[in-house]
C-alpha cells in the first residue's frame, strides 16, 4: 500500500528543472565550494560529470555534464545497411545489448511487416529477460560496490557470468551476440539451451534470497539507502521517468503489462510497484524484477520446447539469409546471399516508433525508411538520458557521501545517454 506523501509539492528545480541552482535563502553563498566530480568512469555507467556545490558535505547545487562518451552511433546506422546497422544497436547500451537489438529489429520488422516465427519471438522473450537478470546484477554490484559494499559486486557478477554463458551458448558471444535478426533469429535455438537455462532459473531466486539476507538488515546499507534520494511519483512523471526508478516512486507502469508486445500478454508475471521513492525503493524493485523475469524466462523455455522442429526465421530471401548448406547448390540462394550482405535489403517507405520495456525503462527506437536500403533516420528514446533528468531533484538534501548512492540508483548507461 502506498505510504504516507514522500514531500508536499514538487522538488523540481524551477530554473532549469535539470540543474540545482544554490539558493542564496539557505545557504552562504561565501561558503559554497565548486567541485568536478569527474569527469570519471565510476564502475560501468560511463563517462560523467557532476558540477557539484557544496555547503560544507551537504549538496546545495548540481549539474550533470554530458557528451564525453559521444560515439554517433545512430548517424552511423544512417549510413549502413539495414542488415549491417542491427551491430549498432546494442553497443548504445551496452548492458541491455539484448533489448537494443530487440527493439530496432522491431522497427524494421514493423515497416516491412513481416511475421515472425512463434519458436523466434518465444526465444528473443527468454533472452530479452535474461538480460533483465544480466543488466540488474550489474546494477546490484556496482551501486552497492559504490557504497562500500564490495562483497556483493563479486556476488552478483559471478551470476552475471552464468546469463553470459547462456548468451554464448546461443550466439556464440557473450556480449552484442546479433543473435536476433530481422525475421527471427540467427540460428534456431542450440541443443541444450532450454537445459542449462533452467538451471540458472532454479539457482536465481536462492542468489536473490542470499543478496537481500545480506544487505536487507546491514545497518549502514540501510542507512545509505533508507529515506535517500526522494522522488515523488509526480515529479518522476513530470521528468520522464520510466522503469524502475518510476516504479520505486509508487507509479504502476510497465509496458509489458500495459502495451504489451511480443507474447508478453501470454506468460504470468508481476510487476513490482514500491512506494517511498527512494535508493531503498529503488533497489527493492530491481530485486523483484530478478524474481520476475525467472517467472517469464521458465514459461519461455517451456513454450520454446514446444515449438521444436518449427521455423525459427522468416522463409523470406529478399530479407533473410538463405540457409548456408543451400549455397553449394543454388545460384538464387548465393545470389540473395551475396546481395544481401553488400547492398542489404530495402525497407518501404515510411516511419514507425517501437517501445519495450528495457531493463532501465522505457527505450524506443523511431525509424524512418525512403525506400533505400538503408535507414534515412534513425533515433533512440534513451531510458538513462530521461534518468540523469532526475539527478537536481533527487539529490537535493544530499550529503556528498550519499551523491553517488543517488546517482547509482538512477541506474543510466552512459552510452545510452550520450550515444
């Protein structure tokens, strides 16, 4: 049940809702200390600066500087194929690589208007919750690395090392697999992914378990995280919150459940709503979202046991490579091959936005097509670039000490906020 009001009104600054300006009525502009916190690469959110006024340790002021790690990846899409510019996306983000990939095969998909085999969607939904698990462990070790709390990063990453394997075992990489494909995927499912899948399923909930025994009644976690950081479920909405960092602020919104896409509306799951706004809430959340998307991965493993021995891509070779043992024996099959790969394919003119529920909120990827065959325009809605907006208004009252605890359980990716 939702608790009593987090703060009565809105704590958005009023200047610029992005930047905390000192304000001259609580504090001695004499005594403000100017100080760059970075630019540095704490853990693996990237590259940022924090401009940071400092009444003594508590914050009275602070500005996010971005564009250190400006990589241009979408003018790059721009200017390559449609088959070669899937290998972009998920290096914008690089720990929701699965989710990047998934939601520009989409776009493409949707201005093609493809169908996808059900055996293809079943898996991408497995691999898409797996990262969910990948993405928060992540999370969970570095923010509580940030924090003091060193035991928990080598916790979580030693999980985070089995969904990796798991990511091999069907792609052949650990990371940016390009194992989803525009009309399916790149190859069926491997023999005894459902097998190994499993096995993390039924040491997952054990792993979550243990890592709440251990930071649930830790004192000075608890200290670090309990009434830190505040967000009111208002001003989350008015600064374009989305994920867990909205759903910690007591707003029940998930696409999956609300705009559902793939088979989302087919599995059985729960999505954690917290209600006191802060770095605890926050973290609560992403320990749920684990529970949950073990519940989703299970009904995924089953259903993709079920479709063995169906298609698992598109039977179309204007878009979709012909199967390799067909190359020796058919010239239309090495002619699509060899086109495909030097000119790629062309999409219908048009333009779409396609939405998912990524591990850190809502991504979207607008697309654009004249005809060509390649991308006339293509943009990413950036989940971390909506959370740095709730930096100024989530660490007003701060200590210094309590910044990064702040920052942290904002959860951004840095090159998915510069991009």
């Amino acid at each position: 049940m939702p608790s009593s009001r987090i703060y009565a009104g809105s704590r958005i600054p009023t200047r610029v809702p992005t930047i905390l300006d000192v304000d001259p009525e609580k504090h001695n502009l004499e005594d403000i200390l100017t100080v760059n916190f970075g630019p540095n690469h704490p853990s693996t959110h990237g590259v940022l600066r924090l401009i940071v006024d400092l009444d003594g340790e508590l914050v009275a002021g602070i500005r996010a500087v971005l564009g250190y790690l400006h990589t241009g990846f979408e003018k790059n899409m721009e200017a390559k194929s449609w088959w070669k510019s899937i290998t972009y996306a998920p290096r914008i983000d690089y720990l929701s690589f699965q989710a990047n990939e998934l939601e520009y095969v989409l776009a493409i998909e949707k201005l093609l208007g493809i169908e996808v085999p059900r055996r293809a969607t079943w898996a991408r939904m497995a691999l898409a919750e797996l990262n969910r698990i990948h993405s928060h462990l992540v999370w969970l070790g570095t923010s509580a690395l940030e924090v003091g709390a060193i035991s928990m990063f080598w916790y979580a990453f030693d999980d985070r090392d089995q969904v990796l394997d798991l990511f091999e075992l069907a792609g052949g990489t650990r990371l940016h697999t390009r194992y989803t494909q525009v009309g399916g995927l790149a190859e069926d499912v491997p023999p005894g992914f459902t097998a190994e899948a499993r096995k993390l399923c039924e040491s997952m909930p054990r792993s979550v378990d243990e890592y709440e025994a251990i930071l649930d009644r830790q004192a000075i976690w608890l200290e670090r995280t309990k009434g830190i950081g505040l967000l009111s479920a208002e001003d989350a909405l008015a600064l374009g919150q989305s994920g867990p960092v909205l759903r910690g602020s007591g707003v029940d919104w998930d696409l999956r459940k609300n705009m559902p896409y793939l088979f989302y509306d087919q599995v059985d799951f729960d999505v954690p709503v917290y209600f006191n706004g802060d770095v605890y809430d926050r973290y609560k959340v992403h320990m749920d979202e684990m529970r949950e998307s073990v519940r989703i991965v299970r009904q995924c493993l089953d259903r993709i046991d079920e479709t063995e021995g169906e298609p698992w891509i598109a039977d179309d070779r204007k878009v979709v490579l012909p199967p390799r043992h067909e190359l020796h024996t058919s010239m239309e099959s090495l002619i699509h091959h060899f086109k495909i790969v030097t000119e790629g394919y062309r999409v219908p003119e048009g333009e779409v936005y396609v939405v998912i529920e990524s591990p850190r909120g809502e991504a979207g990827c607008y697309l654009v097509s004249d005809g060509g065959a390649r991308p006339w325009r293509v943009k990413f809605r950036a989940p971390s670039f909506a959370a740095l907006q709730a930096t100024a208004t989530a660490v007003q009252g701060s200590l210094v000490a309590d910044m990064v605890a702040v920052a942290a359980s904002l959860d951004f990716v840095m090159g998915d906020a510069d991009r």
